[in-house]
C-alpha cells in the first residue's frame, strides 16, 4: 500500500506556493502593535499627536514633533497603507493617529485611546486626509538630540 505523504507534502507545497498571503507571514509592526496595547483610559491625558509621538518613540525610537501639522510634514507620502503608517483626520484641528490594519486605526478620542475603522465609519473616512511613513531615515533627531 502506497503512503499519501509524499501526495500530501506536494499538495501542502503547491497550496503555500500559489494561495496568495499563505506563504507570507504578515508582518507585525511595533508603533501599530503598542498603539493596540495602550487602548484604553487615557491617563496620560495624550491629544492624538502626543500619542503618536510617544508610540513612534518608544516602539522604534523615532523622534516625531508634537504637533500633528509637523508629523504631516515630515515622513514618506503613502499610497497603500500599512501597519504603523501615521494617519491624518481634519477635524477643528489636524489629528494623527497609528493605522494598524484593514482599515482600523488607534486614535485619541473624548472616549480614551481607542480603535476605530475607516472602512466602516463614516465619520473618520470623510476627516480622513492622508498618511505617512516615517522611518529613521525620514525622520530627523529632535533638537536636543542634534550635534
């Protein structure tokens, strides 16, 4: 009697060679893995920039301004987001947040630190204006930090 290992073994090759995203494992990004774990209270009382600043700081020691206009001017244009890319709504002010995946995004709300979705809101979708990629290459030492 023939064993089916060797089927099953070509089988599984041929399934993780050809499924698109089977192969691939998706890759974790730290700023967009710290923003989920900080939703919540808000104790440190962060407005949305101020979040921003502390994930990018403290998950990739990347130095971002405080204000949300800064952070904007700073960083790649992006065209297809991705996990820990930083997203800008217009509201009475310019607001940043960390994008997480398939459409979700962390944010500070008058709620706390919370998780919220492009793709399902209607609300963040029209405020949404953009995103940018910061990376230690696109993103200069704070002042105190420069020789």
């Amino acid at each position: 009697m023939k064993q089916p290992a060797p089927l099953f073994f070509f089988l599984t090759l041929l399934f993780f060679l050809f499924i698109p995203g089977v192969s691939e494992a998706e890759e974790v990004d730290a700023a967009a893995d710290l923003a989920l774990d900080l939703v919540g209270e808000n104790d440190q009382g962060y407005i949305t920039s101020e979040l921003v600043q502390y994930v990018y700081k403290e998950s990739k020691s990347i130095y971002l301004p405080r204000s949300a206009a800064d952070q904007w001017v700073e960083g790649e244009e992006v065209e297809s987001l991705q996990a820990g890319d930083v997203v800008f709504f217009q509201g009475t002010h310019l607001m940043s947040g960390i994008y997480i995946n398939d459409g979700r995004f962390v944010i500070v709300t008058s709620e706390g630190i919370s998780e919220r979705n492009l793709e399902t809101s209607e609300y963040w979708s029209n405020a949404y204006q953009g995103a940018k990629r910061h990376s230690e290459d696109s993103s200069p030492l704070p002042q105190t930090m420069r020789l």
